[in-house]
C-alpha cells in the first residue's frame, strides 16, 4: 500500500510540477 500511495502522490507532485523524483 506504501509503495503505491507513493508513487501516487510523487506523480501527482511530477504533474503539478514540484519536481518531485519517484523513489
């Protein structure tokens, strides 16, 4: 559940453009 909800959140960040970096 961890692992997707980041990779969730961390695309959402991509997209909104914060510049977030998928782990």
């Amino acid at each position: 559940f961890f692992t997707t909800a980041i990779s969730y959140l961390s695309v959402l960040l991509t997209v909104t453009g914060k510049g977030a970096v998928p782990q």
